[in-house]
C-alpha cells in the first residue's frame, strides 16, 4: 500500500516484503562506477535498538535476502548536543551489544556519521539493497527525514518501508466516534483498551540471526565516542542495550509491578519501573510489556500499563497536531506575557531555589538523566505557575538533560503541568511546593540524598527549612542553602492573574 502522509510522504506503509524478485536496477551512473554487488535488504535501525521482536528486522528478513543492519549517526542531530550529552553513550553502547550479537551470527553492524536523508540512499545503492526497512518515528523531524529518504530512494528505483513498532496504537488506529483525534485522555484509554486484542501485544519474533546476515566484509569500524565529538560525555548510570532493560523488567515484575499503584507516587521509594529510556530507545518492546501487563492483571500492572497509554496518547497527539511541539495547544494560552527570570530559571536548573523538594528534583536530574514522574511534575508547575516561566525553556532544559527524553512525552507533561495541553491540570490548579513535599517525601528520604546540606534537619523541617524554628548547628540558609527565592503565596496569585486574563 502507498501511503501519502500529511507532508506528501511517498513511504511504502506494508505488512508484506515486497516483491525480491523484481529487478530493480541501479541508476546509470551506480552502475557503470561501481562493480556489481550482491543483492542485500537493508534495515536502518533508529529508535528500535534490539534484534528481538523488531517488526522491520522481521520483514527485512522476510525478503530472504542477506540482511545488513544499518545505523546512521545523524549529523543533523548529533550537531544539536552538547558534548557532554549522556545519551550517547547510551545509544553507543546499546549498539555494540547489537554489534556482538550481529558479529557471532555472521554478519556486522554497519555505522555511519552524516546527514542520514544523504547516507540511508547512497549505502543502499553501495550495498545493493532494492529495499530499506525501517520502523515507524512520529516525530516532526523523523517525518520529514524519512520522506526526504523514500523521496530519493524513488529516484534511484528503491523502496521505503516502515512499520509500526514503539506503540500498540499509532496514527489514527484509534479516533473518536466523529473520526475525530482523540484529546482527552479517560476516552482515549477506554478506546485503546477496548481495541486491545491479544493479537496486539503479540510479540514479532524475528528468526535466528545466523545464515541470514550479509557478510562483514567491507563494513567500517564503528565509530568511538571521542570520533564522534562525545568524549567527554557523563555517565550513563543506567544499564545500556537490550540486556540491561531485561534485567531492570525482569526485576520490576518481580518487586514491584504488584505494589506500583500504591508507591509510584513516592520518589524515595523504589516503585516504577525506570524503563522509560529503554522504550524511548527501543531496546524493550511496548509489546512485551503490555503483553505482560494484561497477563498478570493485578491492580498495579492495571495502574502501569495506564501509564504505557498516556505514552500512546502523547505520540498520536503529537502526531495529529505536530504545532504542538513549539505552540501552546489552547490558543488562549499561547501569548502569554511570562516575565522570564533568567536569573530564577538559572537558580531552578540548578536546583538552588531554596524549596527542597524543587531542588532535589533538578539535582536528579543533572546528576541521573532521569527525574521521577511526580516531580516532573512538580518541578515543572513550579516553574511556569511559581516562576512566571514560559514552559518551553523548562521544557527545552529537560529535553537537554533527560535520558529518556522523548518529544511527544516531554511535551505532553510540560503542556499539562503548564495548563496549556488539551487534557491539562486547569491553570487555577497550582502545586504547593511544600505540601507536595509532606505529602510524597514525608519522612525527607529523597530530599536528603540529593541536597545533603540539609540531611540534619528533621523531618518536619526539611520541607521548608526557613519556617524552622531553630536549625542544626552550622548550617545558615543563605549560606550553605538558599533562602526560598519566591514566596509561593504570592507567585500563585501573580500566575492566577496571568492565566486569568485571557
Ligand atoms: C514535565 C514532564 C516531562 C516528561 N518528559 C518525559 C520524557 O521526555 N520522556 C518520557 O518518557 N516521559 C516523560 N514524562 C513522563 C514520565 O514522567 C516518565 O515517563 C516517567 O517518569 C519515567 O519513569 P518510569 O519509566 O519509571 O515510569 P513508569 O512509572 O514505570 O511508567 C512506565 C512507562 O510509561 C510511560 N509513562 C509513564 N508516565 C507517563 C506520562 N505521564 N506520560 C507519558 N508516558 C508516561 C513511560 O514510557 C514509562 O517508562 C514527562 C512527564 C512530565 C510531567
């Protein structure tokens, strides 16, 4: 089936392989320079880093062609990052995990740096592949890149084809009864829920490797990190590639998806899952974990694959309204006069606004890649309703800093949290910086570990330490840890104003 998506897309959107038969030539030029090669299916690997239950490795496959699996190191991104990005590492080492796997079956994984709309065509006509095999990306820039590329694949007699892979529901497989998007989250979910079939989360087996590779002759050497520009990149704390998101699956089924729903709230518990970089990256399954949800169905997987839909409500968001990811989705709110702080956007990047809980969050954030979900939330209505922040330079801060940054999510959170979203907390709803803290880190747990400085104050205290009767010998806020550089009762009643004039 052609598919002519939004932007005039010419991508082949199918669930067969397509026909190896055919004799697609190369153009004059390839091939009157280049010697002949052998025939190969190319699989261009993006957000879908694992060889397990991968619906375009499984097609790519399906061709009985020699498969060369393909990773583009896209310059178009890479020149966006800072060369400390911790993400890098992450992808990097995912990859040489699948290098391994690839090399003990005889094949390789091929990488290349530059502008991938430039690589992905030439390398298949380097390689022969009549065809490019590759799963979905809903994202803008994804969008246009991969027109660009079935774009000039056509031109040189080559196919396009991708798949549905990072979500069970993509595009528009789920509408309103008006053939309509869907906004509001609760008639998503029942919708999603409703269509749900086994069949959906029913994993994509991809056949055994070995056999079934092109050879590795010819394959360059994966470039390093410091090649890349990325040496000096933090560490990533979390367990990289396919195996190290079985072993964190493998431990949440087996400690905590039965007690999620009752201590998902609490970030100095050990509750979620923390597998949100995993399925931003693709090295787990969407289908392997719903598919697990539904099977144990006990209160708290019921709670967790909840949260797996507002992932997929995000993306089809994003994907029905791409505006959203630079505009305010209401159109009242999308001029708002924010006073912008720089000095208070700063002091919450840093975690040094002198409300603990805020600062603990950003804290964890600069020093993991990775901020629980009830602080995402916190941090983020601090900034916009507290600071009079505009949400996209928070929202720009996290996508720098996240490990699992992921536009639609990441949006979609700031756009809520910011009361601009479809489906949003309403503007007059503001956190209380305090009261969040006495209610989800009672006893001060996560506080202490990531602002030390206050670890002696007690549990009462801790929250808010200049309303501290007496403080611990030798600490002087000010000094050793700010003084609030808001008053929160007064933020709100500026943030009701600005809201509640439009
Ligand atoms: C301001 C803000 C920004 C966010 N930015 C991102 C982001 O860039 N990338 C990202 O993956 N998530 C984002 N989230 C959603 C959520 O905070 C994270 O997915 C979650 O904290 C990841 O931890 P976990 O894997 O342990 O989640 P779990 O609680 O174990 O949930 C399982 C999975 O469900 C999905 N999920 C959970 N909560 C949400 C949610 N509210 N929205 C969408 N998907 C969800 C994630 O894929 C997550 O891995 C954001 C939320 C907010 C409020």
């Amino acid at each position: 089936m052609q598919l002519h998506n939004t932007s005039g897309n010419l991508v082949q959107k199918s669930n067969k392989p397509p026909d190896t038969k055919k004799d697609n030539t190369l153009s004059d030029n390839q091939t009157t320079t280049n010697p002949p090669v052998s025939k190969t299916a190319l699989y261009w690997l993006r957000r879908d880093l694992r060889l397990e239950d991968n619906h375009a490795l499984r097609q790519a496959l399906a061709s009985g062609l020699p498969v060369q699996c393909v990773f583009v190191f896209d310059s178009n991104i890479l020149n966006t990052l800072p060369p400390t990005d911790r993400r890098l590492g992450f992808i990097w080492q995912s990859l040489r995990e699948i290098q391994d796997t690839l090399r003990a079956a005889g094949g390789d994984l091929w990488c290349e740096t530059g502008p991938a709309q430039d690589v992905i065509p030439r390398l298949a006509a380097q390689l022969g592949a009549d065809a490019v095999y590759a799963n979905e990306d809903y994202e803008p820039y994804a969008r246009r890149r991969d027109t660009m590329v079935a774009q000039t694949l056509a031109t040189i007699g080559k196919t396009f084809h991708a798949y549905k892979d990072q979500v069970i529901f993509a595009r528009d497989e789920l509408l309103t009864a008006s053939g309509k998007p869907f906004t509001v989250f609760t008639p998503y979910c029942n919708a999603w829920l409703k269509k749900l079939s086994p069949q959906h989360s029913q994993a994509l087996t991809v056949p055994p490797l070995t056999g079934r590779l092109r050879p590795p002759a010819g394959t360059p050497a994966m470039p390093s990190l410091t090649e890349l520009g990325f040496g000096q990149a933090e560490p990533c704390l979390l367990a990289p590639g396919a195996s190290g998101a079985k072993e964190l699956f493998a431990d949440f089924c087996q400690q905590r998806i039965q007690r999620y729903h009752q201590q998902r709230d609490y970030p100095g518990v050990k509750g979620v899952s923390y597998l949100s970089t995993h399925l931003r990256f693709g090295t787990i399954s969407i289908r392997q974990l719903v598919q697990f949800a539904c099977f144990d169905g006990g209160e708290g997987a019921m709670c967790w694959l909840k949260e797996l839909i507002w992932r997929e409500f995000y993306q089809q968001l994003l994907w029905h309204f791409p505006d959203a990811a630079t505009h305010s989705f209401k159109p009242q709110y999308r001029d708002l006069p924010f006073p912008n702080r720089l000095d208070w956007l700063e002091s919450w990047q840093k975690g040094l606004s002198g409300y603990p809980l805020i600062d603990a969050a950003m804290r964890q954030l600069n020093q993991t890649g990775y901020m629980h979900n009830r602080l995402r939330m916190i941090a983020a209505s601090f900034l916009v309703k507290d600071l009079l922040i505009d949400w996209r330079l928070g929202e720009r801060y996290f996508a720098e800093k996240l490990l699992d940054f992921d536009l639609a999510s990441n949006n979609g959170g700031w756009q809520w949290a910011a009361s601009t979203g479809c489906d949003a907390q309403p503007y007059f709803r503001i956190f209380n910086p305090v009261t969040q803290s006495q209610k989800f880190d009672p006893d001060g747990r996560f506080i202490r570990r990531y602002v030390p400085e206050l670890a002696a104050l007690n549990d009462q205290a801790i929250h808010a330490p200049w309303q501290a009767k007496t403080l611990p010998e030798g600490l002087k806020l000010g000094r050793d840890y700010p003084l609030p550089i808001v008053d929160h009762a007064k933020q709100r009643q500026l943030a009701l104003a600005l809201f509640g004039k439009q």
